[in-house]
C-alpha cells in the first residue's frame, strides 16, 4: 500500500468511525447466487457450493469471527465448500496452521487455493497441508462430485498460476470451475479451456467503500471484477467481498460476506 492509499483509507476509517456510519466490519451476511450454466448435467442441477475467503486469521480478525462464518455456512448445508484463499496474516506456519484448523473446523473436508497473504501456508510441506482441514489446490484438479472438476491455482500474485495444468485431468463433458485468489486472472481464461465459472476473492469488495464514489482502493489483479456476479470474456466470476479486513480494522459500507452459489441450467444472463 503506498503513501496515498493509506491516507485515503485512514481518512474514510476516521469518518466512519466519527459518525458510525455504514461500519459494518462485524455485520456478516450470506450471499445467495445462483449461476446460471448451459447444458449443465441432471446430477449438478441445484448443487450448492460455499464459499469463504479473506479470512485473515490473527491480529485484526479473531479466531471466533471466522468460525461464525463457517458456521453460518455449514448451516445452509451446501454440497461443497470452498475457500479462495488468504487464510492468515501471521508469520508463523505453526501457528498459522493452530488458527485454520481451530477456526474452519465447521468446514472440514474443504478444498482452498492460497492468497497473497499466504507465505506462511506456503512453507508447509504439501502433504502436512492435505491432512488439514482444508485441502490445498496449487495448479491441480480434483472431481469432488461426480461431473464437476474443480481447478485450483496459485496465487497470481505471488505464484505461478498454470490454469493448463489444473485442467489437465478433466474428463470430457465435466463442468469446469476455477477456483483462484485473484479475480482477474479470469482474463486469462481461453474459450478453449471451456470453463464455466471462476470463483474468487482478494478484493474485500474494496472494504472500504464510500456512496458515489465506490471502494477507495482495490489490489493489483482485483481492480475488474471487483463484488458479486460478472460475466468475463470466456467465463462467469464470482468475487466474494469476504470475512476478514487487512491493513485497518473496518469496513464501510462494505459488510462481509459468505456466499451460497447455486448451479442452475440454463443460458447466462
């Protein structure tokens, strides 16, 4: 964050915290989407996917905030899960590792990519981080229910995503959906690796956002797709305004989220 960035969010934490305003930082709230897919099978008709991300476990966002949104989460009862990365802001990997597993517990058996802030999980051996709670994606491909292959990629930020690699297993005919930190990356999405949707986060939906204006910062490779639904040039994008905050502890105008996404068949809107 440079020197102007960090003014104007000061600046928009001070008013909100002045006037108590559209702070919302602890109003957690569930997203309900449903994506539309052509030719989408029988079987996945009305599958239910979770998803959470930013959870940024440690100084600013407590273990128990987290563990309400799994919770809140689990309870819709969705087929799936998935977490689209920056777990923690810690150093530690131990630690790191203590926090996810107490806070996602709710959600265990899910799958995950890693974010930006996540250099602590990325010092962990891959086999230690499949025996968590939250299985691991890095530029690879798994079949969590029959029909729908899950892509996972690395950060594009701080990784080497390969979308190539991570289609790489999928049997003909399977929905493809991507799940990666960063929603931009949906750019790169070719007609060819026919994917249906792109699941995402980064963005915090700005975190900080004011009436007219919109959100006052947005990170590199979060500055498209930025909240909610969109249709890119090869494929949907779900961002997710996610749980947690970085750099300030609040948000305005800007609740946090999980989100619900429901596959439906039909042509996209």
């Amino acid at each position: 964050m440079n020197r102007r960035q960090f003014l104007r969010r000061s600046l928009a934490a001070l008013v909100a915290m002045g006037f108590g305003v559209g702070v919302d930082t602890n109003q957690l709230r569930l997203e309900r989407v449903a994506v539309s897919i052509p030719n989408l099978p029988p079987q996945l008709e009305g599958l239910r996917i979770g998803v959470m991300s930013d959870l940024h476990l440690g100084p600013l966002v407590p273990v128990e905030r987290v563990r309400r949104a799994a919770e809140l989460l689990v309870g819709q009862r969705p087929d799936l899960v998935l977490v689209a990365g920056d777990f923690t802001a810690v150093e530690d990997p131990e630690l790191a590792q203590r926090l996810i597993d107490e806070a996602l517990e709710p959600v265990a058996g899910a799958f995950g990519v890693l974010g930006n802030w996540d250099s602590p999980l990325c010092t962990l051996p891959r086999h230690a981080a499949r025996q968590q709670a939250v299985r691991i994606l890095v530029n690879e491909g798994v079949s969590p229910v029959p029909g729908l292959w899950l892509a996972g990629l690395d950060s594009g930020l701080l990784g080497r995503p390969d979308l190539d690699r991570a289609l790489a297993g999928a049997p003909p005919g399977a929905v493809r959906i991507v799940l990666v930190h960063e929603p931009d990356l949906a750019d790169r999405v070719r007609p060819e690796h026919q994917v249906a949707l792109q699941i995402s986060g980064h963005t915090h939906g700005g975190q900080v956002r004011l009436p007219f204006v919109g959100p006052l910062f947005t990170p590199g490779l979060g500055q498209k797709y930025v909240a909610g639904l969109y249709q890119a040039p090869a494929c949907q994008v779900y961002t997710t305004r996610g749980v947690g905050v970085s750099h300030l502890p609040i948000r305005l105008f800007c609740p946090p989220e999980v989100a619900l996404i429901t596959l439906c068949r039909g042509e996209v809107g």
